[in-house]
C-alpha cells in the first residue's frame, strides 16, 4: 500500500468539502439554513420545502 503525502490528504479533503459549499443559501422565512435537498428557489430566494 502507497503511503500517502500531506499534500494529497488536503487535496482529497478539499474536493469533498467542494461538495458542501452550496449550502449557505439561508431561508427567507426562517433565516435557517437550506440544505439543496429541500431548497425551493422562488423569484431567486431560498425557502425551505415544508
């Protein structure tokens, strides 16, 4: 088994948070955080699906 680098750790960890960089969109009825599964966008605004 090949040892891996530092360097190759941080890019690895880097790819998988790239993933989660969508999530800052905040509801604009509860100022909560809407993750992308239960996002509606309406006129360009977050809401949540409930």
């Amino acid at each position: 088994k090949p040892e891996r680098t530092f360097s190759q750790e941080t890019q690895s960890a880097n790819r998988l948070s790239s993933f989660f960089e969508g999530t800052r969109d905040k509801c604009n009825a509860c100022a909560k955080i809407v993750y992308p599964i239960e996002r509606v966008k309406v006129d360009g605004t977050a809401y949540h699906r409930a």
